[in-house]
C-alpha cells in the first residue's frame, strides 16, 4: 500500500494465496519465477524473505531453515539489473541503510523496527524510538508469550491501528510492513528513478 501512494503500479508476488492483498497478485516462488513472464517491465523491486531465522529476541520464533533465503535474494535482485529493496528485522545479515519504527511516522503506539537494504545504498537513518503512549509490538498469529509479558494482550483492532491497516487479519498483519514505512521507502526510490 505504501509503495501505491508512493505513485507505483504494484504487483505482489509469495508463494502462499494472500487473500486480502489488495492489489494485482501472483502466487508463485519469487525465487524461481522469470519476473519477466509476469507480462510487465517492472521499474524496481522490493523483496521480503522469511525474517524468522533473523529475530534475535528472547523467545523468537523457533528457526525455520529459511535464513539462506535472504542472501539467495540479494544475488536475484543484483542480477536482475534493477533497482531494489530488501526488507527484514533488526538483526539479519543485511546492510541496514534505513532503520525505520512505528515513532518514526505518528504510529506512536507501534514499536516495530525493520531494516531496509537498498542497491542504491541509501543512508542510515537511526529511530529516536520516543513512544509517547505505550508501545505494542504486532508479531506471531496471536500475542506471543513474550510479547504478552512485555505489552499485555494485543486485540486485532488494537494491531490494525497501530499498523495503520484496516484489512489484514492478525497472521498477515503479522507479516506485513506498515504502509507508513513503504510510503517513505517509495518515495526515496521514486526520487533515485528520477
């Protein structure tokens, strides 16, 4: 969504249906598909892989042989020539140019960091991380254990708000960047077009 009010025609590519996504979708394996197949010359692409092999928090989820993935990403999206985004959490064996939160963008209840490598090697920006309310973190298909300890329970609503998205249900709620966070991405990358 964040790229879409950037001013990109966007085309969503994952492995599993995602039903609510609300744009053009194609279910296949990013890895494998030939971007060119899907019928349109793209301008940039932005890349997702698994974060869960990456999270380095107490009690994270337990790691899924995906971590590879993220490294077999970066050497796809070089060879296609054009320009891309990777995106992770805190942690990953990644170069973090942009280092963006919830605070960052009036999501003042959202503590959510993610880490955004560019192929135009953009600059670090560091959070302030200044939650002025209390914060909740939106993870896992429910309230993980630890994030319950941390920040109570986390209604469906509750994360909807703090993410600034009003169609997801919790799971992909859970997998999702904040359009805030895609907005600021997109508009640096519609600039580095230019």
């Amino acid at each position: 969504m964040g790229y879409h009010r950037a001013g990109f025609e966007v085309v969503g590519v994952d492995i599993k249906p995602q039903p609510h996504y609300p744009f053009e979708f194609v279910q296949a394996d990013a890895m494998t598909i030939p971007w060119k197949a899907l019928g349109k010359r793209f301008d940039a692409i932005h890349a997702s892989p698994p974060c869960q092999d990456h999270v380095r928090a107490p009690g994270a989820a337990k790691k899924h042989g995906t971590g590879w993935l993220l490294s077999a990403t970066r050497e796809k999206l070089e060879a296609s020539g054009l320009p891309w985004v990777i995106e992770n959490v805190p942690g990953a064996p990644m170069q973090a140019h942009y280092k963006l939160c919830g605070c960052m963008f009036g999501l003042t209840r959202l503590k959510r960091q993610r880490w955004f490598e560019t192929s135009w090697r953009g600059f670090d920006l560091v959070c302030s991380c200044n939650h002025f309310e209390r914060p909740i973190s939106v993870t896992g298909n429910g309230t993980p254990t630890d994030t319950w300890k941390v920040y109570g329970s986390v209604s469906l609503a509750d994360a909807r708000r703090a993410m600034g998205i009003d169609w997801m249900s919790r799971r992909e709620l859970s997998q999702a960047i904040p359009p805030d966070y895609a907005l600021f991405i997109g508009m640096i990358l519609m600039e580095h077009l230019k």
